[in-house]
C-alpha cells in the first residue's frame, strides 16, 4: 500500500498489477492525469518498462467520469473505453457478468 497520489508515483518497483475501475484507468489514459514535465507518453513508457499491469472492472459512471452512489451513468467496461492502444494492451477486463458494483470506493470510507 502507498499513500502516492498518481499511479506514476505508484510504480515503485516493478511488475506491480492494479486492480482499478473503468473510471480510473480512463483518467489514467488522458493527459491532464500527467504534469508538464511528464507527458502520458513518458507514463505509459515507465509503465511499460516496468511491466506495470492493470485488472481493469467496468463501472457506471458520468461522461465526465464521476462516479458513486449519486451518479447516474452508463455502464463503462475498458472495451468501452478510448484509451492509448499501449496503455489497453498493459491491461485485462473484468466482464460485467463476472462483477458488476456501482459501490465507489469514496463511498466506503
């Protein structure tokens, strides 16, 4: 466990595997997740080199990716998802009939 607040910060060692929702690896596959000094391709490349994985399960979430108990949205699963081809090949979904849970992890704490 890490207090880092990026997945980038996150990536302390290597072949780690996240376990993340649609809406978090959305955000992880757009450019305003990642300063100026570190583009999304410097991040999908140190993911990359470190054979970071993600397990990847869909969530409802708003178009603008929010999510929770008082989000009504569409079901996302990481097929559904834009994201740079690089960043979906480092991970693997999790089909709705296999878990669907609207519960947000801000929800539980």
């Amino acid at each position: 466990l890490t207090a880092a607040a990026t997945f980038v910060e996150k990536t302390y060692k290597e072949n780690i595997t996240f376990v993340v929702g649609a809406d978090t690896i959305a955000r992880i596959g757009e450019d305003r997740y990642y300063s100026d000094t570190l583009t999304i391709d410097d991040g999908i490349s140190l993911f990359s080199a470190k054979g970071i994985r993600f397990i990847v399960f869909g969530r409802e979430m708003s178009d603008s990716q929010n999510t929770g108990a008082d989000v009504k949205g569409q079901f996302h699963s990481l097929d559904s998802l834009d994201l740079p081809s690089t960043l979906a090949e480092m991970c693997h979904p999790i089909k709705e009939s296999g878990f669907h849970s609207n519960l947000s992890s801000r929800d539980l704490r």
